[in-house]
C-alpha cells in the first residue's frame, strides 16, 4: 500500500490546518498504515501549497525508488522539515525544492543568483543541517541552531513576483 | 579478425583523469531555467544491506575497451524507463580529492565496467562530489 500526505480538511476560519497521512513505514499491527499528522500553523504562506504537493509526491516512493536499495521516504523527516520551514520561512519565501536521499531522508534547495542553500533531514543517518554556500564559502549549521543562519538570507530568497500572484 | 582488448583486473588503478560515470534518477534533479539539474543527493551511498559504504558507478577507461559510450547507459541498466535517468560524468581525481573517498573496479554479470565510490558521504562531501560534476545526458523525461 502506498502512502499518502492529504492537505486538510480544516476549519476555513482557523490559521492552521492538519496534514492528514498514511505513512506505509508505519504499518499498524492490523497490516493498514496508522494515520500520521502534521499540523501546519502557516497557511497564509505562498510557499506552503508548493511544498505539500512535493511531500506528496515524495510520500508515495515506495522502497528502492532509485533500484539501488533507497528506503521510502521516513515521516519523521518530512514532519522535521515542516515544523522547520514554519519557524524560519517568510511568508513570500520561494518554496524549497524538495528531494529524496537514499537513506529515506529529504533534502531541501533554494537556490538565487550567487547562493545555495540546502537543508537535509536524515535521522537514519543522525544528519540534519543546514548550509549556505555562496561561491567558494560554504557555512553549515545543525537545523537546531540554524535560525539565525537561515535569517540572515532569508530576504535573497523571496519568490519572484510571478509566484506571489 | 580483431581481438576484443583485456579488460583490466579489478585491482589495475584508475587513473585521475579516468572519466566515472554515476546514473542520476529523476527524483534526485531540479528543474532549473528549463531543464534537469542534480541535487548533491545523487551522489550518495546505497542504502542496500551491506553496500552502505558504496555509490555505484560506471568506469570510464572500461567502456572505452568494451567499444561502449555512456550515453546508452539509462537503457542497458533501466530499459522499461531508460527516460527516468540522466547520465553525470565526474573526474576520477576529483572523487578521490573528496575526504575518504575511494575508487573500485567490481565488474557485475550485467555491467562489466562497474564501479564502486567508497567511503561516508556526508552532506558536505556529496556536496563536493555534486561540484565534481556534470550532465553527459540529462533525463530525458520532460522538464515540469
């Protein structure tokens, strides 16, 4: 059975939403997935439909996606992620894009003229971080204390004005 | 009638300017200004029991002896969906410049050229073989 990541339903009237999932990694003892949330406390942002819709792409590679033995994508990654992304993204932020790693972690990229940045969610392998390379200077934060660091270029990575349409 | 020329034997070295070839799936690229570019996750270990300390490549200087071009690599290796696949090319010296990094001969039944890239790759040094690299063909399935 394939996972999913659903947005909603929600209350229209609230400023958050829940990420209603089945997350196969999970399997209940009944052989079904157990259903998984993530609340989402951002709904206003431009960037968040955009993410949703690669989570959920992502959440539907099964096991050995890459035919190399790549595991599915782990839930506890995307929920790090999310909660991430809510505490440090403005609101006209440029959506991230979003991609697998063998080990069932993900991977996130902006980039702009001149900067880089890449955040990586990987419990198996005790990995998350964040990093800035602009040219030859490459600084890496762990995700925990990285607030500041994403702070700092957050501005240079606004959406272009077509997105904010 | 011409002999086929010795392949080499799985200890002969590799010289750094020995072309290695890393098929990239089409989860792990970007669209950027219209076409694919590859995120440094491609460019990390197998997750598979046993092989977590090695990235699967093809090499060079073996293709060049068996007469083969890295271009039809998607359809020898993936032939139901050879467009789901790109082929990046990165330099032998500019893998084993990466911390821990090491090259292997380890020729399979199904690719005689096959290689191995051993060692951890962390986020830092994928991100240094990502540099190391480029498109020899990107997938070929359309840009979104």
């Amino acid at each position: 059975m394939q996972s999913s990541l659903l947005y909603g339903p929600c209350d229209s009237s609230s400023s958050s939403a829940v990420l209603h999932s089945t997350w196969s990694p999970y399997p209940s003892i009944w052989g079904r997935p157990e259903p998984r949330k993530i609340e989402v406390q951002r709904r206003q942002a431009l960037w968040l439909g955009a993410v949703i819709l690669s989570l959920g792409r992502l959440a539907r590679l099964p096991d050995d996606w890459d035919r190399r033995g790549a595991r599915a994508v782990n839930f506890d990654d995307v929920r790090d992620a999310l909660v991430f992304l809510q505490r440090v993204m403005h609101d006209d932020t440029a959506a991230p894009s979003i991609g697998p790693l063998s080990s069932g972690g993900i991977e996130l990229r902006w980039r702009t003229d001149g900067l880089e940045v890449e955040a990586i969610f990987d419990r198996r392998r005790e990995e998350t971080v964040l990093a800035v390379i602009a040219g030859s200077n490459e600084t890496e934060e762990p995700i925990h204390s990285a607030e500041k660091l994403f702070a700092d270029i957050a501005d240079r990575l606004a959406a272009p004005a077509p997105d904010r349409a | 009638m011409s002999q086929p020329a010795a392949l080499p034997a799985d200890d002969d070295p590799i010289g750094p300017a020995t072309p290695i070839y890393r098929l990239v799936p089409v989860e792990q690229c970007e669209p950027l200004d219209g076409a694919w570019m590859f995120g440094s996750g491609a460019f990390d270990n197998s997750s598979e029991e046993g092989f977590e300390n090695e990235m699967s490549v093809v090499l060079g200087d073996t293709l060049v002896l068996l007469d083969r071009d890295p271009s039809d690599l998607p359809q020898r290796a993936y032939a139901d969906q050879p467009e789901r696949w790109g082929v990046a090319v990165l330099e032998a010296g500019c893998i084993t410049d990466v911390n821990e990094q090491t090259i292997h001969r380890t020729p399979t039944e199904h690719e005689r050229a096959h290689g191995d890239v051993r060692g951890n790759k962390n986020s830092k040094r994928r991100r240094r073989l990502k540099k190391c690299a480029t498109w020899v063909i990107p997938p070929a399935a359309p840009v979104p």
